[in-house]
C-alpha cells in the first residue's frame, strides 16, 4: 500500500508509472543487498574501480592509440567517428557496401545517443531490436526509459496488451507466455539477418580485447549469427588491460543488477574478428564514437562524468528519476548520469538536466566507480548560469528560476500565479504552450501552498 504526505493534495498524475518503477527498483535493491551482504571488499573494489578509471581517462588518448594499433595490426578495420553524424553515415555506408536488409541489434546506449536506428530505417535497412526490453519500447514505439531496464516503466500488464495488440492474438499477463512469443519472433530475425549491431562494454588497450556483458544471450547471436557485425564503442570505454578489466566487469554488474557476473560475458579476441574472418565471409568493424566527449575529456572540472561505466545503479537511487521516470529527460541517457553526462557531450537544450536532482547524495553512494554525481551537477548548473544570458530562451528560464526562488518570499504573488496557473492547466493544450513537452506530466498547483497549509494548521492548533 502506497502511503503518500497527507499535506499534499494534489496526487501523482501518473502513479501507475511510479508504481512500475518502484517495484522493478524495489527488487533490484533487494536482490543487490543480498549479493553485497556476501561480499566485505565490495568498498575496495569500488575505490580500486574509480582509481582505474580516472587514471585511465587522464591518459586516455595514449591508451586509445595502444587499443586501436593492436587491433589494426591484426586486421581489424576501425572507424573514427568525431560525432553522430559521422557514426551513422559509418553505419549507414557499411550496410550499403555490404547489400544489408535487415540488421538485428542488441541493446546499446551510444546508438541512442547517435539516433541510428531512425536513420538506418531512412536509408531502407529494416533495424529488430533484439534485447526483449529493447523490444518492447520499439514495438511501443518508444524510447527506452532506463540505461540498463529500457521498458521499466511497463507492467507486465501493460506489456501483455502490447503484445496482444502488436501479434494480433491473446496474450496472458505471465511472463513464461510473452518471453516464448519474443524468443519466436526474434529467432527468425536472427537467421535472416545480415547484419549484427552492438554495443561494446569495454575495449582493452593491452590486447584489444572487447567485452560484452549480457543477460539474454541475444548479443551473442547478434554479433556472430550474421555475416557483418559493427560495434560501436565511445571512446572512453577503455580497460588499460586484463587485470583491471576483470575489477570494472565486477562491479559493473554488482552495481548495475545486484549480479556477481552477467549471465553471458562475450570477450572477443581481435584474430577472431581480424585478419581471419573475411576468409571465412564474416566481417567486422568497430567504430570509435567521439561525439563530444573529448570536450568533456579536456575540462579538468567535469572529466570524472566519462568514468561512467553505464551500470544505471544512480537511476535506481535517485529520488527524481523514481517520481518522474526516464522519459520525462527527453535525452538518451537519464537519471543523475543523464544530467551530467548530456550537458557535457551536448550541451545544447540539455543544460538544465542538472536541476534534476535534489543533491542528496544517494547517486554518489550507490555509484560502482565513486563518480562525485552532485558536485558535477553543481558544475552544470554553473554552465546553465554561465550560459544564462547569452540566448534568449536560457534567459527565460534564468528569469523563471529566479521567480521560483524569490516567490516564497512573497505570498500574495505566488498566491496569484497558482491560481493563473490553475487556471490554465484547466485547458489541456496550454501545457504544451507552456513548453513542458508531451511527455513530462505538468501537475495542477495545490489550491493552498505548504505554508499557507503550515502556518495554518499551526494556527487553529495553537
Ligand atoms: S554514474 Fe555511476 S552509478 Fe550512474 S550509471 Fe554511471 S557508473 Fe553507474
């Protein structure tokens, strides 16, 4: 049973969502305290983690010239990409070169990030997304609403209606009945793929070693099933070597799902995907994505946002994102790592992501790689000022920002502008005038404010 502040009147528009959040968070927090509880070291595991990843982003290019020379001296064709344009068109040329129809994909944040599918569909190639969250969005037509879970915000309810609507047929609310019509669905598309599109989780300088950690299996089919596989990996996923691998693979899914491993851990070896496999008529590309991240990597102040490792554990943590869900960022990544990591790589219209967080702290605790989340967001919201003048919409928001600071201080205007606002949310259409987007909730103001609700009740008690 939902127990919710008696003082506020005004419900959650969207409580089904909230509900759906807190139940897959509810068990993943249960599920990593058990897995933690085994594990004293975890403390310096996590200490170990963030020594690896900041020493390796302060010698980042040196590391990526390691990675990248292994990788070509054993055949393997790299493609550098300094932005989405670049990544897609890398992409889009690959499946022309090679007469691609269909590709299937396993789940990979950076090709959200790039809009690929969207532009792969416009140049005629049919893209399947093949990870059963992943799935579910694109027949929903969505956008995933998590970095790890990108249909968290279903219930399997919902999800069964989807299906049932989508295959045309009774689909039962179990989770046996929609997993068997997935598996089937997508086992077809494997076979008469041509191409396979992934992610990559890390790249290991020393070896040129890629990992890939998965639950499903689905990866594995999508990077060996067809006859082209092109990973795409942001430049700053690099492991310096084996050893300090296997301590990011640890806590990547210790934090991320509450797992001592993932189900499938794929470590590919560069002569497996090199010199060798277009002898056997498979070939393989691994593009390098930029895309903002050297800016990111060259500001001493906000470089501590690329040791993210994607793990999606401060999303679970965070209050703001529990109440709001991921789609209310409108940004491919969300949570607290979407607003530090947004603004960095594309600051423009993403800026004020760094207002979505209270500070608690929450997201810095539960963080695999101790990555400071609060003081980055202070680092953002300095840029957002920093930035406030000098074009006319941010200095609307500046203005609006101090409205909301100051307006406490003065009761009848706020009064005022609560009863303006009520008002106007009366008709549907001026939320959207209000510019809050389709898919953010915008909430009718309580008709009497927490002080007024406060002193008041102070009052007829005293
Ligand atoms: S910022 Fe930390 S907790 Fe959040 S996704 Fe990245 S590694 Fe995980």
């Amino acid at each position: 049973m939902r127990t919710r502040f008696p003082l506020l009147d005004t419900p959650s528009p969207n409580l089904q969502l909230e509900a759906n959040l807190d139940n897959a968070i509810a068990h993943y927090f249960q599920k990593r305290a058990l897995t933690l509880a085994e594990i004293p070291e975890y403390q310096d595991l996590v200490q170990r983690a963030r020594n690896i990843r900041l020493d390796t982003l302060n010698d980042l290019p040196s590391h990526l010239k390691r990675f990248r020379g292994v990788l070509e001296n054993a055949g393997v064709r790299v493609i550098e990409a300094k932005s989405a344009e670049e990544a897609r068109r890398a992409v889009s040329d690959i499946a022309k070169r090679h007469d691609v129809k269909r590709a299937v994909k396993s789940k990979s944040m950076l090709s959200e990030e790039v809009r690929l599918n969207e532009f792969l569909e416009e140049s005629g190639v049919e893209v399947v997304e093949t990870d059963l969250g992943e799935l579910i969005v694109q027949l929903a037509k969505e956008k995933p609403s998590h970095i790890l879970t990108p249909c968290i915000h279903k219930s399997q309810r919902e999800i069964a209606e989807l299906f049932s609507r989508v295959f045309k047929r009774d689909v039962p609310d179990e989770e046996s009945a929609i997993a068997e019509l997935a598996r089937v669905f997508l086992r077809e598309k494997f076979f008469s793929a041509d191409m396979g599109l992934t992610g990559v989780n890390f790249g290991v300088a020393e070896t040129g070693t890629l990992a890939f950690v998965e639950n499903e299996g689905n990866l594995r089919y999508c990077a060996l099933l067809p006859r082209v596989h092109v990973a795409l990996m942001g430049i700053e996923r690099i492991a310096p070597d084996m050893e300090t691998l296997g301590t990011l693979l640890t806590v990547l899914t210790l934090a991320g799902t509450g797992q001592r491993a993932g189900a499938y851990t794929t470590l590919l070896s560069p002569p497996e995907f090199g010199r060798k496999a277009p002898k056997q008529g498979r070939f393989f590309y691994l593009i390098l994505v930029d895309n903002g991240r050297s800016g990111l990597l060259s500001d001493p102040k906000r470089r501590e946002t690329l040791a993210c490792i994607r793990c999606g554990a401060c999303l679970n943590a965070c209050v703001v994102y529990r109440h709001i869900g991921g789609h209310a960022y409108q940004a491919p990544y969300m949570g607290p790592i979407g607003a530090i990591l947004m603004p960095g790589i594309h600051p423009k219209g993403t800026e004020h992501l760094g207002f979505f967080s209270t500070l608690c702290g929450a997201c810095r605790e539960i963080c695999p790689v101790g990555i400071d989340i609060p003081g980055q967001l202070l680092a953002v919201r300095e840029q957002f000022f920093r930035h406030a003048t000098r074009s006319p919409a941010r200095g609307v928001r500046y203005l609006a920002f101090l409205l909301a600071s100051h307006i406490g201080r003065h009761p009848r205007v706020a009064s005022l502008a609560r009863r303006v606002l009520r008002l106007m949310l009366a008709a549907p259409c001026l939320k959207h005038v209000l510019g809050w987007g389709k898919v953010r909730d915008l909430p009718v103001p309580a008709s009497r404010s927490f002080q007024e609700r406060f002193w008041g009740d102070r009052t007829d008690a005293a």
